[in-house]
C-alpha cells in the first residue's frame, strides 16, 4: 500500500502564486482592515487574476477545471493570512457558485459563472434564518407564485457576503404544507432588486468577511430565477454541504498553521528568567501538540477532497462515505484550530492580546469553525448516522 501525500508541481505553483500574492497584497492591510471591519477593496479581482475564483468550473465558465484539492490548498494559502478572507472567498466561489453550477440552467450558468471568475460577481448564500439554523429545513422564508413572478417574504441571518453580494442563491418555502419537500431554491442580484435589504452583523472575530441580515419584502423574481426545479430546494441545498465542509477547512488549516508558525518564531525570540521560553518543557509541549493537531487536521481535510476528486457524483448526502468524510474534516480541524489558537495566545502571554500581533486575529477567527457550516454537533450526528448505516463498509 503505497501512500503519496506530495502536491503536484501544479499545486505546488498554485501555492507559491497565492502565498506570494497574500503576504505582500493582503498582509500589509490586514491590522487595519480589521480593526475597521471592512474588506479590502478589489480582493475579489485580486483571487481573480490569480485564477482561483472559479478553480473548479469548466473553462467554457471561465474557470480553471482543477479540483477540490486545489481548491482546498488555495483556501489555506488565503488563511495563512486571513482565516476571515478566506472564508469570504470560499463563501462566493464554492458556496454560491459552485452549487448553482451543479443545478443551474446551461444558460444561467452562462449568464452568471463568467462573471463570477473575471470577479466582477461577488456571491453569498442564504439558508439560515433567526428561527433556522442547525434545523435549516424550518426555515420560513416563503416564495408565492403570482402570474409569471415568484414573491419572496422573510429573512436570513449570517450571510456571509450579503453586505456586498451582486448575486444570491436563497432557499424558500414554496408549498409550505409539504415541509422539507416543499422548498425550492431561487437566484437574485441583490443590488438590482426592490424589496430586498441588508443590515451588515458586527462580530468580534471574522471581522473584514462582510456579514448580513437579509429582509425580503415583497421581492419579486422572474419565474426563471427557480434553480433546479419547484420544490426540489432540499436536493440543491445538500448537494452542495460536502464539498463546502470540505474545502471551508482550509480556512482553519491556514490559521492552525500561522499560528504554530508565530509561536514558534515568538517563543525563541522571546527571553525570560536568561533564556527562550521555548527552552521551557511547558512551552515546548504546547508547540509539539500544535504541530500534530496541524499535521493531523491537514491529512483529515485533503483526503476527504482527494476522495471528492476521484468520484463522478460529487454531491454526498446522506448514505455516503463523502458526508461522513466532510463533517470529519469540518469537525476535527475546527476544534483542533480553536484549541491551537487558544495554545498560540497562551504562548504570545499579554503580546497575543495586541491587535498588532497577527496571532490575534487567528485566534478570533478560528471559533467561528464550531459553529459555522454546521455545527460541531450537527456534524458529529451525520458522521454517527453513516457510521451506523446497514450497508457502511468502507474502512476507517
């Protein structure tokens, strides 16, 4: 049984471009866009001419037609320097447009995925609303249809992009009495329709990664803004959760990483009592675990998405092994990378409570992995749920 975990030179060039790109673009902005709360400008043409907006798509889209291994590596090169940015990123490209790619007309897509390549689209997806978070499927917001126009009344909450999103893919009830059977997915330019509105969320960690509540009232759609069919929202919505649990794990990988990086860096820089603190057993197990957390996170997240790249039907679901590999990803490196942010502040001492040190905003950022994409309890329900399953065979 031969193992090979060595990127390509292809993937090892995608690396080098993106983390060139991050530390002398992104990184002289970060302290101070972060303190302000606000993205940096043009970041969306900046992954653009780095290739990376729509790295999976068909080049027909403008795309790159790699895979999720490289889009996963691409996401973690991001959060070397922004877990947040990151995040952004990944919310527009795979979590947006990646799904409508998978169940969008031949000319929708046409109409839409070169623009969201060339950067000129930034997207955001609604699924979770004030009432429905972990419990998506109760979600309220309701679409009416009148004449040739689809009516849209309700709201959703934690939006990531939806301050500034040119294109939106929601879910709503369509035929409420049929419940989860009843939803369906619709698109919309949030800048050009009437009837729909943001309030930006503030947030003490994911700061710069734009975050709303979105409000329908009486928002009309065209009858051609239904994606994949009247109510069959819910084979949309989960058609796209594995491939999003999946390489949003880059996001946490690439502050896993930065921070053991600082704390070692800082903990031989930094003298106490005559010598580096990382002469200090204490210290040096912290930086040992970090490293095997980092080590451990990293093989969970690449194999699920090289697991992801050799199958034709790349949705999961349940009755998978790729839902159970994708909540694994997700749930091991988010709380392996809070546990690693909390070790790098404890390292850093009161210097990792300064807004100036990077370690910082790693470590605010990292949290949010419990909880966002599913929840750390959610994910651990699905992963039980395939484990228990008749007809599990595959190894562990």
């Amino acid at each position: 049984m031969a193992l090979n975990f060595n990127f390509t030179e292809e993937q090892k060039m995608l690396e080098d471009s993106v983390y060139k790109w991050a530390v002398t673009w992104l990184e002289p902005q970060m302290e101070h866009a972060y303190e302000l709360d606000v993205m940096p400008e043009g970041l969306f043409k900046e992954t653009a001419n780095l290739g990376i907006n729509g790295i999976v798509f068909e080049e027909k889209y403008g795309g790159a037609a790699m895979g999720y291994v490289e889009t996963l590596l691409a996401y973690e090169t991001i959060a070397r320097v922004s877990n947040a940015l990151s995040m952004t990123v990944g919310a527009s490209q795979t979590l947006c447009f990646d799904n409508f790619r998978r169940n969008a007309t031949e000319k929708q897509k046409l109409d839409v995925l070169p623009k969201s390549c060339t950067g000129e689209y930034i997207g955001c997806l609604g699924i979770t609303e004030p009432n429905a978070g972990s419990d998506a499927m109760s979600m309220a917001t309701k679409a009416v249809k009148k004449g040739d126009k689809w009516i849209i009344n309700g709201s959703k909450i934690f939006i990531t992009n939806g301050p500034l999103a040119d294109f939106m893919v929601f879910y709503a009830k369509t035929d409420p009495e049929k419940g989860p059977h009843g939803i369906s997915t619709f698109m919309c330019y949030p800048k050009k329709q009437k009837g729909w509105s943001v309030e930006k969320i503030k947030k003490w960690g994911m700061r710069t990664s734009p975050t709303g509540l979105v409000t329908f009232e009486d928002m009309e759609l065209p009858e051609e803004y239904l994606i994949g069919g009247l109510n069959k929202g819910v084979a949309v919505l989960t058609s796209g959760l594995c491939t999003e649990r999946i390489t949003l794990s880059g996001c946490t990988l690439g502050s896993m990483r930065s921070c053991l990086e600082l704390s070692l860096k800082y903990s031989q820089e930094r003298v106490q009592f005559g010598k580096p603190i990382a002469s200090f057993q204490s210290i040096q197990e912290k930086l040992a675990n970090m490293y095997c957390g980092y080590k451990a996170s990293r093989w969970m997240a690449y194999s699920a998405a090289a697991y992801c790249d050799t199958l034709t039907n790349k949705s999961g679901g349940k009755g998978t092994d790729l839902d159970r590999m994708a909540a694994a990803s997700l749930l091991y490196c988010g709380e392996v990378g809070t546990k690693i942010g909390l070790d790098a502040i404890q390292i850093h001492g009161g210097y990792g409570y300064c807004t100036e040190y990077g370690v910082t905003r790693h470590f605010l950022d990292q949290k949010l992995w419990e909880i966002g994409a599913g929840t750390s309890e959610i994910r651990r329900m699905i992963i039980a749920r395939e484990l228990m399953r008749d007809n599990f065979k595959s190894g562990m």
